[in-house]
C-alpha cells in the first residue's frame, strides 16, 4: 500500500506546522516520496525539536516562518506557491496551554484554520487535509469509539477549538468548495508518540526528557487511557487519504478516524513500566501526582471503520512496538548530528514501509 503512494512524486506540497512534531516527520516522508516540499510554521519552540534535531530546512523547497494569523501574508504566500497538496497541521496543540491561554489556542486553531481555507479561495486546484483532533467529539465517555458522523463538541479550549475548526472546515466545503477544484478532508486523530516530540506535558516527551536529563518525571493521569498511535500510522492514514482525494472527488467533504483497532488497557502507567522495563530512569524520579487544575477525559477511543473500509488503512504498529521504535530513536539521537538525526529519521520510515 504505501509502495503505492506514488501521486508526490515532483508535486508542490505545503506542509502547514512543519516545525513542530508530526509536521517535521511528514516533510522527511514527502521528501523520500519524491515531492517539493514547503512549510508555513513558528520557529520551533525548542533547540532540540525534531526540525532542528534534523535540519530540516535544508530539504526543503522553502520554509516560510510567520503566524498563520497573518492573513495576507498567507494568503500571498499559498497563492506564490500554488501547492497541489496542503496538509494543514498548524496548531496550539498542548490542552494545558489551552487553559492558560485560551485565546491564542481559538486564534490558532478556529481562525487560523479559517485563514487557510479563505487562502484556498484564491487557487483554482488543490487537495487539502485538515489535521484537527480525536478531541473534536462531544465527550460522552463513549465506551465503544466515537464515529465521524457523531456531535462534535468539547468542554476545554483545545478540545472546543478543534470541533469549531471542524464546522468551520464543513461550512467551506458546502458553501465554496463543493463545485470546485478545491478537495478537503479533515482527519481526526488521537494522541501520536515518536522520536523527537519534546513537547511540553506530554508523557512520552516527559519521560526521555527524564531519561536524557536526569530530572523527575511527574505523572498527572496514571489511569488515563488514550487512543496511543506511532505517528508513522497516523500520518500514513492522511498520506493514504490525500492520494485517494486526489483521484475521487466524491471523499471531498468527509471526515476521517485514525486511531488503532483496539485499545488495551494500556494505561499511562502501563506504558512508563514498557518504556522503563531496563530502568533506563532511575524509579525515585518517577512520582505520581494527582492534578487539580484541569480536566482531561479519562477515555478516548475512535473508530476507525471508516478508515478501514474506505482507505484500506490501519495501524502497522501495535503499542509495544510503537513504544520500542519511539525508544529506539530517543536512545540514538543525539545532539546537533543533524545529518545523522535526519537519517535516523528517514530509516525508521524506510524501516516502517518495508512492515507492510
Ligand atoms: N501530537 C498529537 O498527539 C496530536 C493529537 C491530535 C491532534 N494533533 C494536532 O496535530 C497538529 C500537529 O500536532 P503536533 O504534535 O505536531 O504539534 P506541535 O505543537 O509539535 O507543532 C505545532 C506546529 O504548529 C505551528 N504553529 C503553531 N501556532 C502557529 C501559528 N499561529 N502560525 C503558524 N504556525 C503555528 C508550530 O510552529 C508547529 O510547527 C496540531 O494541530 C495538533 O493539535 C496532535
């Protein structure tokens, strides 16, 4: 299947968010897929980010540093670069930052996403994804997985942005894109781990920055159970999913799950005993600590039939082997070897299309 992700080869694709996380690990694939890539971002937040770990500005056709809030600079910039792909992952992505900074995370996430989609108005062509959230769905601590069709909503910020940029995303495509050239999906997806996230509060992040630094590791959730996925099948899925748009027209509107089949119990506290089973941290640094100060749902599972049926996709890695490649890269990283950090990189996705 992913031998057959041949549509990139020498196409003008627009990574939105190509600083961050999943964006950098999408630009690295494109670019062994044969594409041009561009990116619209923030600097990294962070010297060790996995753009810079990388340098991954030299593989690229340009990379644009502004915000995304900036709307005629956006929509200069699109319009120059005429993309024949967009995937738009853009975001204030941390739910705890969306309580100390509501207003960034809407402008970001509701108006920023707005921004593309009005920057979108001007091309004549192009097939785009949305990258929103499995956050997105209205929280009925659903047991057997939330399906695209059901309500969207959320209580926090992050999650409440998200579902208004999925209106907003719908409200384009019925009132400006459906007779048009233009194709949009937006993908739903839960929480991805892999090399190079140091994101704040965020528990995988947390733990090599532990391992790496020596320092504590404090443990908000122990119980909590999230849909975890290796950010290889996550990003996968809306390769997939953009070639198919490409070619059928009909997928235009739609949105998709990507998440695993099933979900384990694999509980946070689960995972930090897989990722320490060497004791790579030293167990007095691992504490556990209730938080007080905000909210997160217990339970998030998506499914993914949809997926499955429409895109033939699923998740190639199970959670223990999605841990074991996370730990493979965070224990060969290493500092300021860009050229060998971008090969590590590109070998893990080698590695990961020859799995199926
Ligand atoms: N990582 C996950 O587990 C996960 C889960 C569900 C959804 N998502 C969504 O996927 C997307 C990417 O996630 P990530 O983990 O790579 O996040 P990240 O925080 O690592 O990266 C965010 C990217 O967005 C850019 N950005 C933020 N604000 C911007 C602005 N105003 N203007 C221009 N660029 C801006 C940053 O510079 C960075 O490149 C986000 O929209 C996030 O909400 C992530």
């Amino acid at each position: 299947m992913i031998k057959r992700l041949l549509v990139f080869k020498g196409k003008k694709v627009l990574v939105t968010g190509h600083t961050g996380f999943k964006g950098s690990w999408l630009c690295i694939w494109l670019k062994i897929l044969g594409a041009k890539v561009y990116g619209i971002s923030l600097e990294p937040t962070t010297q060790t980010s996995h753009y810079k770990a990388t340098n991954l500005k030299k593989y690229l056709e340009k990379s644009f540093i502004f915000n995304i809030n900036n709307m005629k600079k956006l929509k200069n910039t699109i319009y120059n670069i005429k993309p024949d792909f967009v995937f738009h992952l853009a975001g204030q992505s941390i739910v705890k930052l969306s309580y100390l900074n509501p207003m960034l995370t809407w402008n970001t996430n509701l108006i920023g996403t707005i921004n593309i989609l009005e920057s979108l108005r001007k091309l004549n062509k192009c097939t785009v994804i949305f990258i929103t959230s499995d956050k997105c769905y209205k929280n009925t601590e659903n047991l057997k997985g939330y399906l695209e069709k059901d309500y969207l909503g959320g209580d926090d910020p992050y999650s409440a942005s998200k579902a208004s940029a999925e209106i907003a995303i719908h409200s384009y495509y019925k009132t400006f894109f459906k007779k048009s050239n233009i194709l949009i999906c937006s993908v739903r997806a839960g929480n991805v781990i892999g090399g190079g996230d140091w994101s704040p509060d965020r528990i995988i992040p947390d733990f090599f920055k532990a391992y790496l630094n020596k320092k504590k590791l404090v443990i908000r959730n122990p119980n909590s159970i999230r849909p975890w996925q290796h950010v290889l099948d996550a990003l996968h899925g809306y390769l997939i999913l953009a070639q198919k748009l490409h070619f059928d027209k009909k997928l235009s509107g739609e949105a998709f799950n990507f998440g695993p089949k099933k979900i384990k119990n694999f509980k946070v506290k689960n995972l930090i005993k897989y990722l320490n089973n060497d004791k790579i941290v030293e167990k007095k640094l691992i504490l556990y600590k209730k938080s007080k100060n905000f909210k997160e749902t217990n339970i998030l599972k998506l499914n993914v039939k949809k997926s499955q049926n429409k895109l033939n996709w699923s998740c190639i890695l199970d959670i223990k082997k999605s841990l074991d490649m996370t730990k493979e890269w965070f224990v060969k990283y290493k500092p300021k070897k860009f050229e060998y950090n971008y090969n590590l990189s590109k070998s893990q996705i080698l590695d990961f299309i020859k799995l199926k």
